[in-house]
C-alpha cells in the first residue's frame, strides 16, 4: 500500500472550486457515487474500475472510520480485468475443429467456428479469475489537495475525472502553470533564448 | 531478378501497400519530420516548456550557495543528484539522460543545454529545517516519483501514517514553494534583462567537468 510504505510515487493536484462545510459527507457521497462494481463473468464486460475503501478494496461502505485520518480523507480506486486468456482459447478451438472434422468429414465452416469460439470464450471466462489493482487516492482536506499514487497517466486521468464529477470540482494538476492566472499564462511564451530559433515558427495547437 | 522484383511489387499491390498505378497508398512520412513533430507537440503539451524552463534555472540557481526559495522564512537549498533527462524541441538530437552523482552539473550537461536541450526530468533533493527529501519530478507533469523523506520517529502505526502524510505536504510545499520563486522570477522584467543572460553566461562555461564538486559555485 503506497500511502504506507515505499517510495512515494503520486501525482499531486489541487482542489478548485466550492466545497461544502460538511467535507466529509459530501467526498462519502462522491466515493459512493461511483463506488466499485465487479465484472459480471457471465457478461461482456472486461473491465470495472470504482472507489473502495483503502485498507479493505472489496468493501464499499466507505465508513467514516475506514475513510478519514484526523484531515485526511484516504480511499483507492480499484481496476479489476477479465480477459480469456487467448492461448487457451485457441488451443482449445483447434481441438473441437479437429474433433468435428473427424466426427462429420468435414471442417467446420466460419459460422460454426465463430459459434463455437464464443461458447468457449464464455466458458473460459466464467473460469478466468480478474485480474486486480488497486490504487491509493489521499486528500488533505486542510490544504485541499489530493494526491493519486498511480505512476500510469491512463490511471490517474480516469480517477481524476471520477473525482471531480462526482464531486463536482476541477482537479488542478500542481504544475509550474497552475501557479499563473490565465491571462498571465497567455502572455507567456517559451523563452527563445533557451529553446532556439526553432520556436519562431508556428506552435501546434495547445494540447490540455 | 525481374520475375522477382514483378513479385515485390504485385506482393505490395496484394497487400494494399501500393494502387494499381504502383503509388504507395498511404502517404510516406519522413521519419525525421514526425520525430521533430512528436518533440515539438511534447514542448507545447501541457505548457512543459515551462516546466523544463523551471527545472533548468532550479539546476542553475543549485549551483549557488545561497538558498534557491524559502518556506515559512525558512531556507530552502536544492541539489540535483543522479539521473537527469534533457529534451530539445526539435534538432537532431531531441533527448539526452545522464547518469552520474554529479552528472547533473558536468560541463557537458551545460553545453547540452546552450543547444536547446533543457531538463526535462531530473533526481532533486531539498533539504528544509535540516529534513532531507529526495524525489524526481518531471517537467510535464511535476508528479513526484520515487520520493524518499527523513526517517519516520514514531512507532504506532496510526503515528506513523500521519507522520508520513505529513511529510507528502510538506514536500508537496516544499516543491511549490521552488516553482513559485521561479515564477515570480520568470513574470518579472528580470527573467529577460538578468537571469537568462547569465543562464546562457552559466551554459557556456561547459569547460571539463570538476569531478567532486558542482561547478561554477558563486
């Protein structure tokens, strides 16, 4: 558990926006809101992600208890994968091709294969236990900020946009940046001195 | 050769590489543009020039013996030490890491940058009211990785995890307060009239490398 022990690793953002006395009440809701749901083995679906609580990821009461440390809220955003492992399932529609070659003196056309590959499929998944991880998410509520202890940028963008819809606030990425008003950003251009002639030319258009 | 070469390129016409006329069917890209495309769309991505003209001047002003920013009035100095990424917006040479315990402040680090090429990623530690914390940041995201604080005193757990959340803030201040001197720095009239004339004046001085010591302390 990161927040624990280790080397710190975590992605740092600041809280923009009105957040309501009752801080606990309104970040319990939030964390419910979207709160961890498991794949359904007899579904489509190969991935879930939600909040669960920190010290128990398959619980999702979210617990006054279980969530807040003196002004610190603590939780974890919980990704589990069901994927059929492909080997598996190939192997085992050779074997069933070959047995209905011998069996009708035949191969079986693209239909029957197609069939038989999601009969397998289906049945492999329902064996297939998913695959789990589990991130720490902490909040100081005092200095109102957060930190996501992810290091993949894919896992800290999709609990940063859970974050701020369901508790309706803009995360605000701790970046040099962040520390400009708007119209001081756009006033500021990259130092030509440093970058080179280069940036005499046109820039591309902003990427967020 | 010539059944061999007609075999080459009916295989491409079979594959959809190439039309009926043998013109390639999608347009062939020069893999030095896209490159240079790829390092000029990673500068404005997010503003990460600024960040890399942040980590650049805290690698510059390191080298002063005098504190690099202050929190709650107390000094703030930094060192950078370990591995350290540099990155151009274009040129042939877009990215350069060295490694080395004082490879952040060798002369070629210093010529690298007169070039164009600015830190981009880089191993700090900040010492504050004699507490040490080591972390690497990077120029786009400034995400802390790899942080290490001082030594945790307490023995209950409970203790424990509230000293350590308290030490994430204060090294989140800690790297705030940094990058908040280096804003003032670079919103002021300073930035251009000062401080990059001796940035280039401190790049330029890329003689060999002294090996114990950062170079150019003032």
């Amino acid at each position: 558990m990161p927040i624990r022990k280790g080397a710190l690793s975590f992605a740092r953002f600041r809280l923009s926006g009105d957040v309501p006395k009752d801080t606990r009440r309104w970040l319990t809701k939030a964390l419910a809101s979207r709160a961890f749901e498991g794949i359904d083995p007899k579904g489509d679906e190969e991935r879930a992600s939600g909040f669960v609580e920190l010290e128990q990821s398959e619980r999702t009461d979210f617990a006054p208890g279980s969530v807040f440390e003196g002004l610190s809220a603590l939780f974890a955003w919980r990704v589990e994968r069901l994927r059929v492992p492909s080997q598996a399932l190939r192997g085992q529609l050779s074997e069933w091709a070959q047995a209905f070659e011998q069996k009708n003196g035949r191969a079986p056309g693209r239909r029957e294969k197609t069939e038989q590959k999601d009969v397998i499929r289906r049945a492999l998944r329902s064996k297939t236990a998913p695959t789990v991880k589990v991130f720490d998410v902490s909040v100081d509520l005092g200095a109102r900020e957060l930190q996501v202890w992810a290091t993949a940028r894919s896992v800290v963008d999709e609990v940063t946009e859970a974050l701020e819809s369901s508790l309706e606030v803009r995360l605000v990425p701790c970046v040099p940046a962040s520390q400009l008003d708007a119209d001081a950003l756009d006033r500021l251009a990259p130092t030509t001195e440093l970058f080179g002639d280069e940036l005499s030319r046109p820039a591309p258009a902003e990427v967020a | 050769m010539g059944s061999r070469r007609q075999a080459s390129a009916e295989t491409k016409f079979l594959r959809g590489e190439t039309g009926v006329d043998g013109a390639a069917t999608k347009e062939q890209v020069d893999p030095a543009q896209a490159e240079q495309a790829k390092a000029s769309e990673a500068l404005y991505r997010g503003r990460t020039w600024l960040g890399r003209e942040c980590l650049t001047w805290v690698l510059f002003a390191s080298n002063d013996t005098r504190p690099i920013a202050t929190l709650d009035d107390e000094p703030i100095s930094v060192l950078f030490n370990g591995r350290l990424t540099l990155r151009a917006a274009s040129g042939d040479v877009t990215e350069v890491t060295a490694k080395g315990v004082n490879a952040p402040y060798a002369g070629l680090i210093r010529q690298a940058a007169d070039l164009g090429l600015l830190v981009h990623s880089a191993r700090l530690s900040l010492t504050w009211q004699e507490r040490v914390y080591e972390v690497t940041l990077d120029a786009e995201h400034f995400d802390v990785r790899a942080g290490k604080t001082p030594e945790l005193l307490k023995e209950d757990e409970s203790e424990k995890l509230a000293e350590r959340l308290d030490h994430v803030a204060t090294l989140g201040r800690l790297i705030d307060a940094v990058v908040s001197r280096f804003i003032a720095l670079r919103t002021s009239p300073r930035w251009k009239k000062t401080i990059v004339p001796e940035l280039k004046a401190w790049m330029r001085e890329h003689g060999p490398a002294s090996a114990a010591t950062p170079t150019g302390r003032r």
